[in-house]
C-alpha cells in the first residue's frame, strides 16, 4: 500500500488518465523570471477599483465552478469549466479586475484573479500571489488529464508561479500551426525563490501538514542537487521570504524522507544539533526533526547532546527525545507489514496489528493514521481505534506546540482531514468526526 503522507487521498483520484494525446512541439525558453526578492507591497494591499460591469455575468457563472480545471481534462480531454471562463475573463478584464478577483471571499473567484494577475506579471501582481501561497482553503484542483486533488489553495498559487501558463500546457492546436504562446512555459520566480517557499510552508506549522507538494519538491531538489544541506546556502535562500535559521532546519527536519535522501537529511540535522554556534531554537528543531528518524546515528547524536538538550527549554528534553526515537521504531515495526501489503485478503490478517499501532497518542503516528486502508471486515474496529487516536493526539497538542517541534503541525493535519467532505469524512461516524472538531476547536 502507498505510505507517505496523504499518499491515499481518497478525495484526490477522480475517473483515469487521459489518453490519445499527440505529441506537442518541444516548449520554448522561459522568459527570465525577476530577480530580486518579492513582497506584498502597500500598493498591493490598497484597494482595487471596482469591477468592471461587463464581467458580472462572468463572475457570477464563475461562483458556481466546483473546482480549478486546465484545458485538457476528462475522458473527452476537452477545456474544463474554469479554464474556458478564464479565456472569458482575459478578453474582457483589466489588471485592477484581476486585483479585485483575488480579494473575494470565495475560493474559485481568488483562483481566477490570481491567475489574471499570472498572465499580466508586474511585480504587484507577482507580490499578491506570492501572498496567497498561504492560502489553507481546500480547492479542487484538476491540472490536466483525468486526476483531481483536493488541496489547499495556495497550492495553485505556488504553481502560478511556478508557471503562469500550466493550465494551458495541453491545450490543441492546427497540425500545421505552432503551439499558442499561452500553452508554453512562464516562471514568475526563479527556481531558488521557489524552494525558499517551499521551505516557507514546511516552517509553518498551521501548512506543514497539509497537502501541498512542498516536501516533494524539496526532497527532488535535495537528490539533484539543486538544494544544498548547508546552513549558509539555506539562510541565503531563505532571506526571500525571510526565515529564522530555526525555521529552515525544521523545513528540512519535515521533508518526507526517501531512503536515498535519508542520509543527506540526516547528516545535516546532527551537524545542526552539535554546532553550539546556532541559536537554541535551532538546535531544538535539529532534536526534534531527528526524533523522526530510526537511524542509530540520530540516537547517537540525541545521547552526545543530552546535556545541551536538559537546560535548553524550561524542561528536560533528553530523555524524552530519546523516547520518541524509541517509539518512532516501535510505530515503524509495527506498521511496516500493513505499508507492504497490496490486497484486502493480506491488510485482513493484520486488522489488529494496525490497532495495536493506533495505540498511540504520539503525533508521531499521523502519516499511518492519515493513510486510510481497508481491512476487510475488520475495517470498523480498525476506523474506530483511527478515531480514538487521533482525538488523543489532538487532545495533546499543546505539549507538541513549542515553536521548534516539528510535531507542532500534526493538529493542523487533523484538522485538515476532519474538514468537512475531507478523507476523514468518509471513514469516520459523524460522532467521531464532531468529537475530533470539537477537540481541535479547543486547541488551535
């Protein structure tokens, strides 16, 4: 079975792949994307003058659009609702049209004015949709072919910028014509100010936990070489969107782990928890993101600084470090046969060794307790152990809230998932589900 955080988005999948797509021309160079930092300006934050009357109409058909589609989706591969709209919009609006779009209450219509904005790249439009990227309304999101997701909508900021022109990659053309300007590629960011936002949202704990593709990206950037484990390459990054080295290595301590990225990640965390030269916070994060690890060097390290790790907080935090290493092995054994297994008739067998792992009130166990999996007719009692555990855990939150705990953000994922028409919705009991709101209305 997939692993890895929301790997089993049962919202996500929608219909199949799309088939029958020709080949496309090879794409052109993408324009220089801005050099220099960006950042919400007091002129992006003014407000816009008032919409232009003829785009009423359009808007109004445009609150009724469920999700954000590209030019190609289905299984007829044809224009979806919200890209044919945008096509609308771009004949008829300004750019002050767009600047209003993105200040509406409602999810579809700030989608639509930041992608106005993408297609009309001043740095006041660039600076407002960096600021969306934060964005932790759910949105459905349909980027091309027959794959739906549900995911935060600052997501679809962080690939307008990315490229400004991703909804129309697969848009059609005459055979004997070239490929329109608006199906090519445009960077808004270089690739480096897109890895600073991307460690921006693995630094805040109310994102880290939610489904954006941040910790992907990060992880492939770390195996190409394009990020570097370096506290000096990582501060130069982060000055774009302004971190504290604390929050770099907690970023980092929350890249979902492959096993050949392991060992960079785990390196640089023991450095940064040995080097005395950093600022407390920051070797706290090292501590904790080093907890998420089963590596006898990450225990090593852990012992060695026990007496750094006793008086840098108000409490004693060695010897509970190495308890959640201890307890990260047990989780991991325990679950490691129900991650393998690839059919109901093998995750059957194993209903109550997934019980016996949603035991816990550890944060620690919220990626198993995220990805749901059908155990045959066992897969009540298992649901009803999921429930229980993740209504402990929330209920412990505020003993994981210090700002350098890498667990900080598990609440927020629960809340995530309890959210309503989210995952957990579909396998858990509407008594379940309000108890679990409740508990996390009293803790964030």
């Amino acid at each position: 079975m997939p692993t890895g955080r929301f790997a089993t988005l049962s919202s996500a999948l929608v219909l199949a792949l799309l088939g029958g797509c020709r080949d496309r021309e090879a794409p052109r160079a993408a324009p220089a994307a801005p050099g220099g930092p960006v950042s919400p300006s007091e002129a992006a934050r003014q407000e816009p003058a008032p919409l232009t009357p003829a785009l009423g109409p359009l808007v109004h058909g445009l609150r009724k659009v469920d999700a954000i589609t590209a030019s190609a989706v289905g299984y007829g591969g044809g224009p979806g609702e919200f890209y044919t709209l945008s096509l609308k919009f771009l004949e008829l609006a300004r750019p002050g049209d767009f600047e209003r779009l993105a200040l509406d209450s409602q999810p579809i219509v700030r989608a639509m004015g930041w992608f106005g904005l993408a297609q009309h790249p001043s740095e006041k439009a660039i600076a407002t949709i960096v600021e969306g990227a934060r964005d932790r309304t759910a949105i459905k999101y349909c980027p091309g072919g027959c794959i739906c997701y549900a995911v935060p909508l600052g997501e679809f900021a962080r690939e307008l910028l990315a490229d400004a022109h991703h909804l129309g990659r697969w848009v059609s053309w005459p055979a004997d014509g070239k490929p329109p300007a608006s199906s090519q590629p445009l960077p808004l960011l270089t690739e480096q100010q897109l890895l600073a936002m991307d460690l921006e949202v693995l630094a805040h704990d109310e994102l880290a936990a939610l489904p954006f593709r941040s910790s992907s990206r990060l992880a492939q950037a770390i195996a190409s070489g394009k990020l570097k484990l370096e506290v000096p390459a990582l501060a130069e990054l982060a000055r774009f969107r302004k971190l504290a080295i604390w929050q770099l290595i907690k970023a980092v301590g929350r890249i979902d782990r492959q096993p050949e990225l392991g060992r960079p990640a785990l390196g640089f965390l023991v450095r940064c928890l040995r080097d005395g030269s950093l600022p407390a916070d920051a070797r706290l994060a090292a501590a904790s993101a080093l907890t998420r690890f089963v590596d006898a060097e990450a225990q090593r390290a852990l012992e060695e600084q026990q007496g750094f790790l006793d008086t840098a907080a108000p409490q004693p935090l060695g010897v509970r470090f190495l308890e959640e290493i201890r307890l990260r092995r047990e989780q991991v054994g325990i679950m490691k046969p129900i991650h393998e297994a690839r059919f109901i008739s093998q995750t059957e067998p194993l209903a109550d060794r997934a019980i016996r792992g949603f035991r816990t009130d550890h944060p620690l166990a919220f990626d198993d307790l995220a990805n749901h999996s059908s155990f045959g007719e066992h897969t009540e009692r298992v649901d009803a152990a999921r429930a229980a555990a993740l209504l402990r855990i929330v209920q412990r939150h505020p003993e994981f809230s210090q700002r350098w705990n890498t667990y900080a953000d598990v609440a927020y994922g629960i809340e995530w998932l309890a959210g309503p028409g989210h995952d957990a919705s579909q396998y858990l009991r509407d008594d379940q589900l309000r108890a679990l709101r409740s508990a996390l209305t009293s803790v964030l």
